[in-house]
C-alpha cells in the first residue's frame, strides 16, 4: 500500500448516504492535484490528511488514488494552515478572516491560536467579542482533539467527531467503547449506519443484543422516514434481518427488549401485529380521539337561514354553489368538517364565506397552513392574518432538535374556530399538537386536496380521516367557469382521473414539448428557462419560473438541474463572493430552499430565498420573504446544510407552493418516478403557465400509474372505532 500525505483542495462529489467521495488533493512533491476517491465522514476543503491506498486507472478519469485508509491531521505548512481555518470548522473564521490571521502570524498561527490568542487583536476584523467566539470554538477543537484520534483510528472524520463531543463531552471515549449503538438514538446528526460503522470497526459482534436492538429501531424509523406509522411486525422482521444480515430468530428477543423498554409498541389489534415508534402510536390514538371529542363536544349549532347565506353572498359579491353552501351549514352545525376538492373547486372561496359567516356569528377565527408559503397564500387569497401551525401553537425549539409548543391541551388557542389550510401536508405529530391545542367546544375546519401527494412526514392524515366516513365531508368537485379558463385546471382534473391532457391548445397555458433524449430534454429546459418563456411571456427567470423534477439523480435530476440553472442564471463573477461547502457553491445572487425546520432563526422546510449577500466573514445572508415581510437571515459555516439550491425542486418539495410558470421534464429514464400524483401535484403548482418536456410515453406512463404507495396507518380505523365505542357507551353520541 503506498501512503501520501496532502490537502484537500476541493470536493467534487460527495454522496450523503454512504460516504463516498472525490477529492482534489495537493501532495507534498507533486505540481500536479491528484485525484482521490474513497470513503470518508464529511470531508472539509482545507484538512490535512494522511492517506493509505493504491493508485488504479479509471477509464474516463485517468489516475485515481483509491483510499484505504486515511487519518486527518494538523496542517503544518501556512497554506495549510490557512486552508484549515477557512474550512469553517472554527467559529468565527472564514476563508477571507482566515486569510487575514495567516498572512500576520504565518507559521505560527496555530501555536498563536493555542498559547496567546489575544494577539488576534491586532487582525483587522477581530474585536473582544469575534476573539471570544474564536479562542472558544478553537479550544474545543483542541478538546475534540484526543476523541478525533481515537475515532480516526476506526476511520471516522472530524466532523462525526465534533457531534460526538458536543453531546458526552469528556465521557466521549467511555460510552464509545460501552454502546457505540448510544450515538444513533442520542447524538443529533448521526444515524444507525454511522454507528453500526464505528461499532464493527471496534469489533462489536454482528449478533451483539445492542446492534439488534439499534438495527430494529432503525428499520421502524426508516419506515417513518417513508411516510408510514407504523410496519407490520413480519416485515419489520424481514427488512431488519435483511439490513442487519442476520437471522430473524434472535431479532426476536431485540424486539422484545425495545417494547420493553417502551421505545416502541406492539399493537395487536386488527388481527394483526403492529410495530410502531411510541411517539407515533400515542399520536395516531390521540388523534383520533380529540376528533372524535371535537365532533361530539361542539357549543351549540350555530343557526343559518337563507337570509344568512344572501348576506354571506353579497358581502363576497358571489353566488355560492350547492356544495359551497352545504360546507357552511356543516361548519355551523358540526365540531369538525372537512372541505376537499381539486384546484379550481372554490376552496378559498369557501373560506371567505367561512370568514364572513364567523365574523357575522362573533365568532373568533384562527386561519393556519402547515408552510410559510401556504399560510401567505392565505394571507393574500383572504386579506386575512394566517399563519403556520407552528407559529400558531407557539412552538419552543429545544437544541436536540426537539420541540414544544406553548398552545396545548393545557392552554389551548382561545379561538373559537380554527381553519387549516393544504391539510394534505400535515402529519400526524403536527396533527397530534394542533388537536391538543383546539379546546374542546371549538370548531375545526380542515380544509385540502386529497389527491395532492402526502406529507412529507408520517401518515395520510386528511385522506384517512375522509375514509373513516364519521367526520362530515364536503367535496367541491365544480370547477367553476373562471376556473375552466385554465388548462392547467382542467388538465389537473383528466390527470387526477387518468385522462390524457389537452395539450398545446393555441393562447392556453398547458404546453407539452416532444424531447426525446434526457441530454436534449436537459438543453431544451435550459434554453426555455433562460430564453423563450422571458421572451414569450415577460417572466422573469429567477422570480417567475419554477424547475420541478420527479427525480433526484441523472441529468434532469434536482442535482443536476440545479447545477446547470445556478451557472446559466446566476453565473460565476468576480462582483459575486461564492461559498464554497463541500461539493456545493453558493453564490450572492442564488436561489435557496431552507430544507429543515429551525426554529431558532424561524425558517422553515420548504421556505424559499435569495442570497442578498455574503459579508467579508462568510456569513451567509439570505432573504426570506414571508406574508407580512423580507426577513434576512444569517447562516455561518455548517448551518449553510440547511440550504439548498431552489432553481429547480424536487416535487415532494414544491407541495405547498405556487409559482407563475413551472417546467418539468418528464422521461422514461426514471420509470418509478412516473406517477400520477407527483404529475398532479407538479401541475397543480403552475398558476399561468406549465411547460412539460419529455415524451408522450412517458406522461402516459405516469397518468396511469396510480398505485402510489400505500402508507401503514390506522387513523381511520381508530376514528372509527372512537365513535362506535361512544355509541356503545351511551346509546348515542
Ligand atoms: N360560487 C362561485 N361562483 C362562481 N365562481 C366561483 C365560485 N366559487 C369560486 N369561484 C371562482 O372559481 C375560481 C376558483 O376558486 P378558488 O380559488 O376558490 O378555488 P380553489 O379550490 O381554492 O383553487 P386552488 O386550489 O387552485 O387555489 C376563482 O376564480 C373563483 O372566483
């Protein structure tokens, strides 16, 4: 094996799921940047590292050094050095700070860093507090330092190692050697695989009760992860054996010390064996439940006549429809009422005769949206106040990425009715906070499509309240005549039913474009984004038009989509400072996505921005526009994970936004990906203009696939079973 030693210049690809990476690295005697490639935990630009491995010959690429093993070390050289601290693992420093404190102390900078911070001072740019976040966040490095050789010696990267740390502090290495299967259900950020990774490594046994037990855990959240509530026990058996390559019969016993220690249950109801998480199985009973008190334990019906109705009407200059009507008669007599329809059936119109019904009652009414932008549409559909769930209930963050919401069953919203809209996202833990929080007595009014694709998070909530048939439901299925204007409405329509669309009518705005190759398809959505739909329609290309793709990989993929429409829209220039973060380059000018829920800076998956700019310390400064104003926020070394680049999104996550003109490509290269209610969803997305660019096969492929996984939930049945039992206990409910 031959061993070299050099600096990781730039990460050209790095896959989150497993580790593997291609790094640009400079070694010591050689000109030339060599090629590595191998397995590492979240390689920085800037480490140093120790590399063992063999040189191989890859027929497109050339010379690649396949890594072995590796070992991160200090930097010793000034260019190392620099490239270290510009790396972001130090508080504070960025690469342009970082460029500053070398070019003073050189050399020495790291020995300044350890034994005389303070000297910092005389760095342009560092002030007592800037020293003080950086002396801090340097000697924790240092602290880090003795776990970071430990965990090196089994092959794990500084960053597991900094995670690692900030959870046992100086217990790191004890509870390491005990149960490294701790770090999946304690540390943040680290999962089963990472865990499993470090304990084989230390020579655990593949059979020990600690791996089973962690193993089984994993394949129920995996299960979660999918949408699902809970697994039946034999496939969870089957899939655990599977990832844990070992036989079912001692998984057995796993199981039964999990459920023990009641971090899972076993529902045996049904005829059937259930496995879910404790959180979910809790919440799909409490659910269930508070729908059923909210049903039952509504004030007084309201009274409406049709004197009621011609006042709602001439207050929104509008003649209801039967069905309309009927949802503000159910609303008025029920506790809880569901409103479902397709785009274009009056949904919002039915809110604001819901508005105005409720405000002639006196009634107090809370408008929510499980997204920033879902409740901002609301916000500006009905002149109204709307915010998100979150908000609404008041939510707490805590640090492990848990949280609590000051509205809940102890002090509940003291709105009269509360009105939620694009139910379909919401889960059923969201669900679980914003049931205990409506006091009994009040009126819940759900509002959704069922047929756009579910939440991200788990269970089909709306869905399956609809199928358990004891919650009153009104279907909006008119699509009124404005509406049938748009082709993008009545095409959502065939879709959902699994009609081929009308396609390229003259002056309408559902367009198709026959490409046959995923290169030219790529091409022609890049020339259109670019050129023909800004000169078609004056859209602007960054404000206007929305990439959506059902794929993640291949050249239409969200990845490289993104890639191409960031270096086309917003090209690389020297009055644009860039961030680089692992294989990603985020650039001022760019469009971003938040990707996970913080709290703490009040941004949310699926909220979306702009990079306003990026200050001379590398902070990150991107605008969010909400319903009420432009918020900057500021995200600094790793918190830039939470970002994504937006020119094109995933369909999963568009859900919940509208945007003027949406393009999708649409291709038999990814065959799974072809389903009905991704295309629905996509094109339901799209307010004056869809492009679609594929083939004809492909659509038709996807309009009449529509065996979209089924979810394992039994929200329905608990509903069901909530309102018979109320029957049998009292005679009536
Ligand atoms: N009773 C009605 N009579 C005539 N037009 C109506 C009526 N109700 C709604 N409309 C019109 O139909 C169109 C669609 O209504 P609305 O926006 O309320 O539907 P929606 O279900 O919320 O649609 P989307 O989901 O696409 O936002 C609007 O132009 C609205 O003015």
């Amino acid at each position: 094996m031959i061993e070299l030693e050099g600096v990781v210049e730039r990460i050209t690809y790095y896959n989150e799921e497993n580790g593997f990476t291609v790094a640009k690295i400079t070694v010591k005697d050689n000109d030339d940047l060599i090629t590595a490639i191998g397995y590492f935990h979240c390689l920085e630009v800037g480490e140093v590292l120790k590399l063992r491995g063999n040189w191989t010959i890859h027929k497109d690429y050339g010379h690649q050094f396949k890594v072995e093993f590796y070992e991160t070390i200090m930097p010793a050289t000034v260019r190392g050095i620099e490239n270290y601290l510009a790396s972001g693992v130090i508080r504070g420093i960025g690469p342009t700070m970082a460029k500053k404190i070398v070019k003073e102390f050189g050399e020495k900078t790291l020995e300044v860093l350890s034994n005389s911070p303070e000297k910092l001072l005389s760095v342009p740019g560092i002030g007592e507090k800037k020293l003080k976040m950086i002396t801090e966040s340097y000697s924790q490095q240092q602290e880090t330092r003795d776990i970071m050789l430990f965990l090196q010696e089994y092959g794990i990267g500084p960053n597991v190692a900094v995670k690692i740390y900030k959870n046992y502090k100086e217990k790191s290495i004890q509870i390491l050697k005990q149960n490294p299967y701790r770090l999946a259900d304690e540390v943040y950020g680290i999962g089963f695989k990472t865990a499993d990774y470090i304990a084989q490594k230390m020579g655990m046994e593949r059979d020990s009760m600690e791996r089973l037990c962690a193993g089984l855990k994993y394949a129920v959240v995996k299960a979660a992860d999918e949408g699902h509530v809970f697994m039946p026990l034999e496939e969870l058996l089957y899939k655990a054996s599977e990832l844990l390559s070992v036989e079912k019969e001692p998984l057995n016993q796993a199981f039964l010390a999990l459920e023990e220690k009641k971090d899972i249950v076993v529902e045996r109801a049904w005829g059937r064996e259930d496995v879910y998480l404790a959180a979910f199985y809790y919440s799909e009973k409490a659910v269930a439940r508070r729908l059923f008190l909210l049903a039952a334990m509504i004030d007084e019906p309201l009274e409406i006549t049709d004197e009621t109705i011609n006042e709602i009407e001439k207050c929104c200059n509008i003649r209801l429809a039967k069905r309309q009507r009927e949802a503000i008669e159910k609303a008025a007599q029920h506790g809880v009422l569901v409103i479902t329809g397709g785009p274009g059936t009056g949904k919002t119109t039915t809110i604001q005769s819901l508005l105005e019904f409720f405000k002639k009652q006196e009634l107090k009414v809370a408008l929510a949206a499980p997204t920033g932008r879902a409740a901002k549409r609301m916000v500006e559909t009905t002149g109204v106040e709307a915010k998100t769930i979150h908000r609404l209930l008041e939510y707490n963050a805590y640090e492990q990425g848990g949280m609590a919401f000051g509205k809940n069953q102890d002090d509940p919203l003291d709105e009269d009715v509360i009105i939620v809209d694009e139910m379909s996202m919401v889960d059923i833990i969201l669900m679980h906070h914003l049931l205990s929080a409506v006091r009994p007595g009040a009126r819940l009014i759900l509002v959704g499509d069922k047929d756009q694709l579910p939440s991200v998070g788990p269970g089909s909530v709306l869905r399956e309240i609809i199928e358990s048939d004891k919650i009153p439901v009104v279907v909006l299925d008119e699509i009124f005549r404005q509406a049938q204007e748009s082709m993008i409405i009545v095409n959502a329509h065939r879709i959902n039913k699994g009609y081929f669309p009308y396609i390229n009518v003259k002056d309408k705005d559902f367009f198709f474009e026959q490409v046959l190759l995923p290169e030219d398809i790529l091409e022609t959505i890049l020339e259109m984004t670019k050129n023909r739909l800004p000169n078609y329609g004056d859209f602007d290309p960054l404000e206007d038009i929305q990439v959506i793709t059902p794929m993640k990989k291949g050249l239409v993929g969200v990845a490289n989509l993104n890639d191409k429409l960031q270096f086309l829209l917003n090209p690389p220039s020297r009055r644009k400072k860039e961030y680089h973060y692992r294989a990603c380059v985020f650039r001022e000018g760019d469009k971003v996505m938040q990707i996970k829920n913080n709290y703490d800076k009040e941004v949310f998956n699926g909220d979306l921005g702009r990079i306003v700019r990026i200050d001379d310390e590398d902070v990150v400064i991107v605008s969010f526009a909400d319903a009420w104003q432009e918020r900057e926020v500021a995200y600094q070394g790793q918190e830039i994970e939470e970002l994504s680049l937006a020119y094109a999104l995933s369909v999963h996550k568009s859900q919940g936004s509208e945007f003027p003109v949406v393009i999708m490509p649409i291709t038999t290269s990814h065959y799974v990906m072809l389903q009905r209610n991704l295309l629905y969803t996509a094109v339901t997305r799209a307010k004056k203009l869809i492009v679609l660019v594929g083939t004809k096969q492909a659509l038709t492929i996807a309009i009449q696939n529509n065996r979209s996984l089924r979810r394992y939930g039994h929200l329905s049945d608990r509903i069901i079973d909530e309102f018979s039992q109320a029957i049998f206990r009292d005679g009536s409910i």
